[in-house]
C-alpha cells in the first residue's frame, strides 16, 4: 500500500504558539492532501483539501487564517496552528489519494495530538 | 446536519459470530462508500468499498451491502476475531474527487 506519515507523533505548546505539523507521502506522489480533526469518540471532520501548488480549499466554518495549510511538494502538506488556544487541541489527521488505492481511498498518517495548555 | 451516521456507537459480539455494522446516509448524491478501519494511536485504514452500482461486495470475511432506497450500508463481518476489536468508519463521497464525509465510527469488541 501507500505510506503516509506525521510528525510530530504528539505536541505539547503553551497558548499563544504556533505549531507546525507535517505529512508526507513516504512511497507516491500526492496531488492532494486532507486534514481532519478528530474529537473524542467523533468522526474524523474534513478541515481542508490541500492541493500542490495551489491553495488549500477549506471546508466551511474552518478559519483559513487560523489553520495555514501550505502543500510545496507533491510528498509533503504542513498544518500550522497559529496562535493556537487550548480549544485547539485536538487530534489532526491527514490523508492522500494514491493511485494504487480503490477509486475515492485515502491513505490516512498516524496522527498528531495536540494540547495546548 | 451530519450526512453519514453511525447509530451505534459501540458493538460487542462473541468470537466466531457475526458482527454487523450499520450506517445511514441522508445525501441521495453519494455513490461511493467505503469502510475504514482505526486501532488506538493509528490512522485509520481501507477495509472495503462499494459503488452505487452494486448491493454487495465481498473480500474474504467482509462483505459489504447497499440498500440505496434506504440510504443504508452494513458492513458484516464473519466469523468475527479478537483482532477485529477496533473503530470502524463508514464513508461516504460524490464521484471520484477523493473527498470522504465519515461517520463518527462503531467500536467494535470481539471477545475471545
């Protein structure tokens, strides 16, 4: 299959930072990128579609602003959280498409758990 | 308005018996469902998927079936195993743009 990673694995900031979180796809090459949140015990809420060179199409009631997404490379989508707040912290999750998946698969990371004291 | 719902958030069957779990859509648009798998600390993974087209799609103990009319899926696993213990994510897109609306996922215990 195709291998998608993060890191940090886990971010501990103070309120007020910002925090920088990067995937990659390890083995292909991504056009596009997702970023979810995911609370406890919910479902996995789509942030935004990172696109390669372009900007990133955020889903509505996202804060653009807020979340920086930026996609230099066809391997490597980076979420900031800027000035980031404890209601912030959350669990952030990507994913890509691969052509090697099912027509709509997305390879998801591992996952990133933020807290923001 | 959540357009993919996983009523039961949780499930615990024998192993060796059957586990089925239910999701509903209320978007008549979506044609293309798919069913993830997530262990603790891990990002979810593909188990299995179906198009609109269909009402039944198998791969070894997993068989997925669609009742368009209803706007429901299950995902039947049998016969069940320890490690199938998990959290289980019904998704749901439009066409092939790659973009899921998930479920807020059925955690399923298999007892040995």
């Amino acid at each position: 299959g195709a291998v998608v990673s993060q890191h940090p694995s886990r971010v501990i900031c103070k309120s007020g930072t910002s925090v920088k979180i990067e995937c990659r796809s390890l083995d292909f090459q991504a056009t596009t990128m997702f970023w979810y949140r995911q609370f406890p015990k919910k479902s996995l809420m789509l942030m935004a579609t990172s696109n390669e060179g372009s900007k990133a199409t955020y889903e509505q009631g996202v804060e653009k602003d807020k979340f920086l997404i930026n996609h230099a490379s066809l391997t490597l989508s980076t979420l900031t959280v800027t000035s980031a707040h404890p209601e912030d912290s959350s669990f952030y999750i990507c994913s890509a498409s691969s052509d090697r998946g099912q027509d709509n698969e997305q390879f998801f990371g591992p996952g990133t758990r933020l807290t923001v004291l | 308005d959540q357009q993919v719902k996983q009523n039961s958030p949780s499930l615990s069957v024998q192993e060796g018996r059957i586990s089925i779990l239910n999701c509903d859509y209320t978007n008549s648009m979506f044609d293309y469902f798919l069913w993830y798998k997530k262990y603790p600390a891990e990002g979810p993974t593909f188990l299995i998927s179906i198009s609109s087209i269909k009402d039944k799609n198998e791969d070894g103990r997993f068989t997925v079936f669609l009742n368009k009319s209803a706007k429901h899926l299950s995902l039947h696993i049998v016969p069940s195993q320890p490690g199938d213990s998990a959290v289980y994510f019904c998704a749901a897109s439009v066409g092939n743009a790659g973009k899921s609306t998930f479920g807020d996922g059925t955690t399923l215990t298999v007892k040995p």
